[in-house]
C-alpha cells in the first residue's frame, strides 16, 4: 500500500516537473542534428552597415555574415551551408530561446542579464560607445568636453558620455535621422553612439569623422542556446574564435568593413 506522504511527495515533484516543462523554451537543435540537416541557421542583423546589410545587390553582407558563414564551414565543411535570417532586434534572444534558429550573431552584446538566459560565446569583436564629427577642430575626447554632443533618447549611450565627458552639453534625438540633421544644421558638434553603428555612418557619410577614442566596452558575442546538450556547440564555436583571433582573421575582416 501507497502512504499518503509517499504520493503527495509524488505528486509534488511531478506538479515541478510539468511546471518546469510549461516554462521551459523549445530547445534548439544540438550540434548532432545540424549536422544532420547539413545547415547552420543562424540570425543576423540585415540593417546595420557595417555588421550584417544588404549590398546593392540585395545579399546579406559584413562582418557578421562573414562570422557566420564562416562557422559553417567550422562545423559543417562549407561556407554556404548556413541560412541567414534577419531578425529584430526584440527578437535576437528570443528567436534562440524558441528554437528558430540555432544561432544569433546580431550585434549581442555580453551582459549578466543575458547571460541568465541563453549562453555567450567568446566575443568575436569588441564594440563601445564612440564619437562622429565633421568639425576639423575635435580630433580627439577633450575638444568635446564643453561641447554639445548628440545622443539617441533613453539609450545606454547617456550614462556613459556623462561619465566621461560630464561637462558636456547632451542633446536628445529620437533617430540616427534627427542626429545627422542636428549636426548638419550646426544644433551639436558630435554624436554618440556604439562605434559598429558610427562605422557605418560615416561610410555612409563619408564627411563625417570616427573618433579613435572608445569611451565603454561592448563584447559583441555569438547566441547560443543554454544546456547541457549544447556544450559541444558552444565548444566548438569558442574553440573557433580563439583560433580566428590568433590567427588575425577577425582583425583583417573587421578591418575590411571599415570596423576600427
């Protein structure tokens, strides 16, 4: 005969267990089934130049593309033997957490809160909050320091150039359209933003200046989804940055993008 303790404890832990399971995302794919399947999906940025855009052609092109592309070839043997899907940037974990894809390589940058959720990889690029001006006279951190300095409302951005530069004037703007017309109409002297995104604008605009100077540091890494059956993946694609940074190959591609 069954005791009444020995059910309810039953019943307990198996009350926990389809608790869990109701609260527990839809796992990726383990490393074995992408092998299988013969592609790698991988989520991508398709509207930031220099990190993942599409080319007058319409394909997908940078630096991300390129990381990409290239852990397909690590895992699978061939370069093109990934699928690239461009995502939000609300959806860049989520699209991990749901088993959409099997990775997010979209501009994700390491924090402790993300870290609770999914798994990060060895940074691939080092990104942080930097600085574009067309005026000659700033060439370097303290040209700015009384000066008026655009910022996008509300963004990490705020914090870090009050750390650093708290003497300057900080200037709201809801877009990248509003800081470049700002600037144009002489209403700021600069604008702050990641570097990966000014790398783009002044490609973009060519009279505009990136700032050597990195105010904050940004480990840009690869999303991988967390558990015990993703060890070998997320082994295998730390194993291949460590081998891509020693090797110069993320510095030469960087470099190629126009990434400082």
């Amino acid at each position: 005969m069954v005791s009444h303790k020995f059910f309810s404890f039953s019943l307990s832990i198996g009350l926990v267990a389809m608790s869990f399971l109701a609260t527990t995302p839809i796992s990726s794919a383990e490393l074995e089934e992408i092998e299988q399947r013969g592609k790698l999906i991988v989520a991508v940025k398709d509207n930031l130049r220099p990190l993942g855009f599409r080319g007058e052609d319409g394909n997908l092109q940078g630096l991300e593309i390129d990381i990409a592309r290239h852990l397909a070839e690590e895992l699978l043997g061939e370069p093109d033997a990934v699928v690239l899907q461009p995502v939000t940037n609300l959806d860049r974990l989520n699209v991990v957490l749901n088993g959409k894809v099997d990775l997010t390589i979209a501009r994700v940058s390491f924090t402790e809160s993300r870290a609770r959720l999914v798994d990060l990889s060895e940074y691939y690029y080092l990104d942080g909050t930097g600085l574009v001006t067309k005026d000659a006279s700033i060439t370097e951190l303290e040209n700015v320091a009384t000066r008026k300095i655009a910022v996008i409302k509300d963004s990490s951005t705020i914090p870090v150039v009050k750390d650093a530069l708290p003497s300057s004037k900080l200037v709201g703007v809801d877009s990248y359209e509003e800081a470049l017309s700002l600037l144009e109409k002489g209403g700021a002297d600069a604008f702050a933003a990641d570097k990966t995104v000014l790398a783009g604008w002044v490609q973009e605009y060519p009279q505009y200046r990136l700032l050597s100077a990195r105010l904050s540091g940004e480990a840009l890494c690869v999303v991988i989804p967390k558990g015990l059956q993703y060890t070998r993946l997320h082994r295998k694609v730390n194993e291949a940055i460590a081998r891509w940074q020693a090797e110069g190959w993320l510095a030469e591609r960087a470099a190629a993008w126009g990434l400082p």
